[in-house]
C-alpha cells in the first residue's frame, strides 16, 4: 500500500460510499472500487460490510483505519514542520465544536494579534468530531463534553453548571435555586433532539424523574426571545448567562439538585505537529476562557 492507497481508503471511511468518496476524491467509481478491492486482497480480509451501497467500516478496517490516521498525520507532519525551519507557515487554523456558543467571542482577540489568519469552522456532534481530529480534517475540537480517544488530548476549561431559565413574573422567578422536579410539569423551550445540548438537558430531566414537556423547539437564538415572552422555561447554562445570552425580561434559578454540568474542552491529535501559530492559538484559547470566566475556569486541570 502506498499513501495514496490509505488516503483513498481513509475517505471512504469517512464517506461511506464509493460514490460520495469519488466525488471528493475526483475520481471515477470504478477506479475507486477496483483501489479498495486490491487493498483488501493484498491484506486478505475485507474492510467493510456491504450494506445495499452503503460501506460499514468492520474491525477489520477499524485496525486499518487506526493506522492509516497516523501514517497520514506523520506524513502531513513531515510538511507543516519543514514549512516552519523554512519561515514558510501557512496562516490557517481549522476547528470543530460541538456548539458555535462555545467559541463565540474567543477568536478576535487572536486575530487582532495575528492578522490575516486563514479560519475555517466547523459545527458536528461529538462522534464527527472526533473523527474530524482523528483524519486530520482539523486542528482543534472545542466541545462541550471530554473526548475520550487514545490519540486525542483533551484540556478541561470550563465547568459550566445549568440553570433554569424563566420569564419575569413566572412563579420561580424569587428563586435563587430548585429541585428540577419541581418543574415536572412546565412548557420546556428546547433545542432540535440533534443538538449535543439538547440531549445533556433530556437526561437531567430524566435524572429528576420525568420527561420534560416540550412546548417548542428552536436554536438558541430564538430560544432566548420565546422565554421572554413566556412561551415556556429554559434549561441554559452559566456561561450563557455571563455572555448575557437572554436578555429582556428573564429570571435565573440555579437547579441543586440534580447537580449537573458540563466540561468544555479543547481537544487536539496527540500526534499532530503543532506550528507556532497553532500553538499560540491554543495558549490563547486557555487565555480567553480563563480571564473571561474565571469563577468557571479550570485552570490547573488537565
């Protein structure tokens, strides 16, 4: 095999099609199938499961794919470091986040220092992510949760708790904390059920006792308008709350019980060469969210 093999191979994994890969590889279906069916005889097992023309990735091809990863990071290393000895860096700096609220904000004071840097953002939920680091699609991951990979790194950054969030005049509003049981029976504005956020709020409900009646579902934005004007109650969080996300005529309970919150991370391949730009962003990265919220900050953890 050579690298053109694993890099054709790596993205039919990614794809899950020979048709879709061909596309984004530009080249013919034909071709690509014959590519895979000669990697596959010459390690003698097949790589995926055929399922109608879908490609299911085996444990066969999991093994393949762990090393393809690194074989294709090592060899993009080989160019990211010598373009560096050469003062020859390429300005670009790639993330994913599982939530665009979470790097709201954080890259204008980097760009401000660092002007004319190439940014290219990426929102997936926590499995794509990861993929996305592991493929070397990008340099960072910022997520709401722990990524837990052998070949990622992850730094803690914030811990941040959730509240209960509710119109001016709702009968919580005096509250300074709640059982969210006590909210069993209310109107829930809630995210789409693909959003990583919304399925962090399904289960605290579900800790509390009950399913959460949903009254509507929207995106943030719209979520913070709608529990002003009383549509329903919100489950947020504190950093939302510190980024004054809700403004108008909204009340905050801190929920006791269940406690629940959750861990924003940034995440990077272990493996990968990390230029100084790269590097410097990272520093800024911790930066930010340390001197922006520091009563959530989990400086010292890693």
């Amino acid at each position: 095999m050579n690298i053109l093999q694993l890099k054709y191979f790596q993205t039919i994994a990614d794809e899950g099609t020979i048709k879709a890969a061909s596309q984004k590889l530009f080249i013919t279906q034909p071709a690509l199938s014959m590519m895979l069916a000669k990697i596959e005889q010459e390690l003698g097992v097949e790589l995926f499961e055929r399922v109608g023309r879908k490609l299911v990735i085996n444990r066969y091809g999991e093994v393949v794919l762990k090393y393809t990863n690194r074989i294709l990071t090592d060899f993009k290393n080989i160019d990211l470091e010598m373009k560096e000895l050469l003062n020859q860096s390429e300005k670009d700096i790639s993330i994913v986040t599982t939530s665009s609220q979470l790097i709201s904000g954080m890259l204008q004071h980097f760009n401000s220092l660092h002007p004319n840097m190439n940014w290219c953002l990426y929102s997936a939920n926590m499995n794509n992510a990861v993929k996305m680091l592991t493929n070397g699609k990008v340099d960072f991951a910022i997520t709401s949760d722990p990524v837990n990979h052998e070949l990622i790194l992850t730094r803690p950054l914030l811990r941040d708790g959730f509240v209960l969030a509710v119109p001016s005049g709702h009968r919580f509003s005096q509250r300074t904390s709640i059982h969210l049981a006590e909210a069993a029976n209310e109107r829930f504005i809630a995210l789409p059920k693909d959003y990583e956020f919304r399925k962090l709020t399904d289960d605290l409900c579900r800790k509390a006792g009950f399913e959460p009646r949903i009254s509507m579902e929207c995106d943030h934005l719209l979520r913070a308008e709608y529990v002003s004007s009383g549509f329903g109650i919100v489950i947020t969080t504190q950093k939302s709350v510190i980024d004054k996300r809700y403004p108008g005529h909204v009340d905050f309970i801190n929920i006791d019980i269940p406690k629940c919150a959750r861990t924003i991370c940034l995440s990077v391949l272990k493996e990968k060469y990390m230029s100084a730009y790269h590097r410097d962003f990272s520093e800024s990265i911790i930066e930010f969210y340390q001197s922006h919220y520091p009563e959530l900050s989990m400086k010292g953890d890693s």
